[in-house]
C-alpha cells in the first residue's frame, strides 16, 4: 500500500500519479537520470545487472528485484551492444557474491562497490585497498559511470519502496510505464 494518497483513478499507477502531481519537476530528473543510465552506460551488461541488483536487494525494492532490462525495456535500449545478457543465476547468487562461482572479478567488485556505496559509502571514499583493486579492472570512465549509475539505482530503488509503490500489483514493465518512461494517463471511469 503507497505511503501516500492515490486518487482511485491512478491506483493501478502510484507512480504516475505522484510523478505528474506530486513532483513532477523533480521526477523528471530522476527519470532522466534512469533513462541517461539505461541507454549511456558503457559498462558491460552483466557488469551493470550485477550491482544493480544487489541494490536493488539492499534497498527491498520488490519491482527492482524483478527487473530484467532484456525482457522490461522496450526495444532492448537497456542492451545495445553491451554483451551478453545475465542469465538468472546472476540475480539468485547476488546475496552470495563471495563466494558463488557465478561472478567474474570485474562483477564482484561491480557488486562490492554497490553494496559499500549502499550501506558504508563513508568508509568506500576512504579504503584505498578496495580502489587500487578497482582501478586495476576498471578504467577511469567505467567508474564514474559505475558510480552515476548505482547512484541512480539506490535512488529510485529506495524512493520506490519506502513509499509503497513497489507493493501494487503489476509487472515491472508497467512500473516502468508508471513511473514515467512512458506517460500514462488516469483511468477512464
């Protein structure tokens, strides 16, 4: 149940209705950032997906959790040319990260990096070990980019869930919809 008023008309679409009525300048924004993140990013797909959806773990965001961008964007914007896409296996070994066998060492510390930019960014800013580490895999684009990107993720993600708009009944592709990638109008009664 979203932890604000939706009219009837817009309770299918919560995020409709508080991105048109609520703060519509300051979703666009946001929007704009998911959007600039989906069709921009130069991080390999599975590198992407794999700290996406440990933010999207961490922040309990139910529609982020079943998102796949090769089923959820249309027109595969979220692809592109950005190679394979992850196979489920990704998504269930994300809370296992360590340890599970599924990871390459670019998408351990792709999930690492979102999980301390979630939880301790404090300490992240600080832990030279773990940036030595990165700067070996990553080139100096790709971490920026790793960084806008999990930014964007824990943001939506967490303004998703904490108001509730992750609970209504509906597939993450009219989530998607709703939440202003494409417009969505009130229901005709």
């Amino acid at each position: 149940m979203p932890h604000v008023t939706i009219p009837d008309a817009f309770a299918h679409a919560p995020m409709a209705y508080a991105g048109q009525h609520l703060a519509p300048a300051m979703t666009a924004a946001l929007n704009g950032l998911s959007q600039a993140v989906h069709q921009h990013s130069i991080l390999p797909l599975r590198v992407y997906e794999a700290a996406r959806a440990r933010i999207a773990e961490i922040n309990g965001c139910l529609l982020c959790q079943q998102y796949r961008p090769t089923a959820d964007i249309p027109g595969g914007t979220a692809v592109g040319d950005r190679g394979p896409a992850p196979d489920e296996a990704l998504y269930a070994d994300v809370s296992s990260w360590r340890t599970s066998p599924v990871y390459s060492e670019r998408e351990r510390v792709a999930i690492d990096f979102a999980e301390r930019f979630a939880l301790t960014p404090d300490a992240l800013g600080y832990d030279e070990e773990f940036w030595t580490r990165a700067k070996a895999l990553f080139s100096e684009a790709e971490l920026y980019d790793l960084t806008i990107s999990v930014a964007s993720c824990l943001a939506a993600g967490r303004v998703s869930h904490v108001l509730g708009f992750d609970q209504i009944s509906c597939s993450v592709g009219e989530a998607l919809q709703d939440w202003g990638f494409v417009a969505v109008q009130p229901a005709v009664e």
